[in-house]
C-alpha cells in the first residue's frame, strides 16, 4: 500500500476512536484532508489548461478576438453536447485519478472515436451518446473503435434486442429475469496512489454471472473485477459493518429471507467513500 495511504488510514483510525466519541477529531482531519486538496488543486489553476492548449496549438483562450480567428457555426444543440461531453470527461478523469489531461483527450485523435477527436465526434448525438457510455462504463481509453462498438451495441438497454453471451442470460429475455432473483451483494476495495476507494453494493439478480454484470454496467470493468460478491446478507462483513445503518441493514436481512417481498422490488443500494490526501 502507498506510503502516504497509509498514514491518511492510520491518522482515520485514530480520530475515529476519540474517548469522548464526538467524532470531532475525524471531524477536523477531514477539514484538514478538504484544505490539502483545495490547496493541491488550487495549485492546478484554469492557466494549465491554457498551457495545454499552446501545446496543442490552439488559439490562447485569454487573448482577445480577432477577425482572422477561424469560425464556424453551431447550433445551441451542439453547443449544449460540447458542454456535456466536457463534463463528462472531466468527472471521469477525476473520479479515476487519471494522470493525462482531459483537455488534451478531448482535443487529441482517440482510439475510441475511431480516431476521430472526441471534441468534434460530440458534435452529433450518436458521438455524444457514444462519449457518456464510454466513460459511465469506465472503458480503457485506449480501447480501441470496433471493441467499444461490440460493448455498447450488444447493450440490449441501447438496442432492444436480446443479448448472447452477455449480461442477460441467452435462454431468458428481459422480461422473464424478475423470476427467481434473489439478493446479491457486493464489496470493493480499490487502493489507488494517494485514494482509497471503499464500495457496497446490495442488488437483485438471477445468479452471480448476472450480477456481476450489473456491477460492470454500475462501475466499470476495472472495479468489478475487483469486486467480492456474494449471495444474501453477511452482517459481519466489515464493509457492511462500517457503510450499512442498522436500519438499511434489517431491510436487507428481509430482503435477503424473502426475495418475492415488495422491499425486494428494484433494490439497488450503492454506498461509497473515498479517503485522500
């Protein structure tokens, strides 16, 4: 485990154990931990993003209009699409903590995109479409066109139709997969440089395959892997001991005893928590 993990993880455990169990110890060391990144990011200010744009040899953004400045039209749609596409992108590359600058993948030729800048593939709503799957499903980015095409297409969710070797079982439809289900859950553990990730997850599901389907279409595949998953509801799991209230901890011992019951009907709980520096 990083070094520096290590140190948030023991200071946590610390705070968390105040003999006059306030909790205003872990109180203050998260306040302590919100100004370190605050200042971290601060540091990373909207002048690097210029910076990145003069590598890329685009137009400095500061610098004021001129009538030799290349033109083109857009339509409020399409404007509205480059705006969620940077969204999109941004909280990706943040909630992964990836190194490279999401400026530079939207304005550089990306595999995914069948080569084609992900800036202007988002100008249409298939490309839009294809940039929010493409990182709701935390594909690699570097996956290449035809790969990312196989994953999204046979989404029976985007295509309607019934799909092999997939998610859903082959000798099922859509519409028959509510018979039999049963609680499932699950528990991950990501350690990152400088993050630790913590995630419990209680669904319903015909069997494990299905489920940890349903964990790849929720996290991506990378924290699927990852994931422990297992049939009914362990109390004594230390995720479940740490994340779950006692009271949505009955509601999944129900659950779990009576699967047909209506508490069952369209559960998904998601629980999270991210510690770093």
């Amino acid at each position: 485990m990083n070094v520096q993990v290590c140190k948030w993880s023991k200071r946590l455990a610390q705070a968390s154990f105040e003999k006059d169990g306030d909790r205003k110890g872990f109180a203050m060391l998260t306040h302590e931990m919100y100004e370190q990144r605050i200042a971290a990011r601060t540091q990373r200010s909207a002048l690097d993003y210029f910076t990145t744009s003069a590598l890329l040899g685009r137009p400095d953004p500061l610098a004021s209009d001129s009538p030799d400045d290349v033109s083109f039209d857009l339509t409020y749609k399409m404007v509205d699409r480059l705006v969620i596409a940077a969204v999109e992108t941004g909280a990706r590359f943040e909630r992964d903590s990836l190194p490279s600058d999401p400026l530079a993948w939207l304005y550089s030729p990306q595999p995914p995109f069948d080569g084609a800048r992900p800036l202007e593939a988002c100008l249409t709503a298939p490309g839009l479409m294809r940039c929010i799957m493409f990182h709701s499903l935390d594909l690699e980015l570097g996956m290449p066109s035809d790969l990312v095409d196989q994953i999204l297409c046979r989404d029976a969710g985007m295509t309607g139709e019934t799909v092999s070797g997939g998610l859903w079982n082959t000798d099922r439809d859509r519409d028959s997969v509510g018979h039999g289900r049963t609680l499932y859950t699950a528990t991950i553990v990501d350690v990152q440089v400088g993050q630790i990730h913590h995630v419990y997850h209680a669904m319903m599901a015909c069997d494990l395959a299905e489920a940890r389907g349903l964990l790849r279409l929720r996290y991506g595949r990378q924290l699927a892997d990852q994931a422990e998953v297992r049939r009914g509801y362990d109390a004594s799991n230390p995720l479940a001991v740490s994340m779950v209230s006692d009271a949505m901890g009955a509601i999944l011992a129900m659950v779990a005893s009576n699967p047909q019951s209506a508490l069952a009907e369209g559960l998904d709980l998601q629980l999270e928590s991210r510690f770093a520096p």
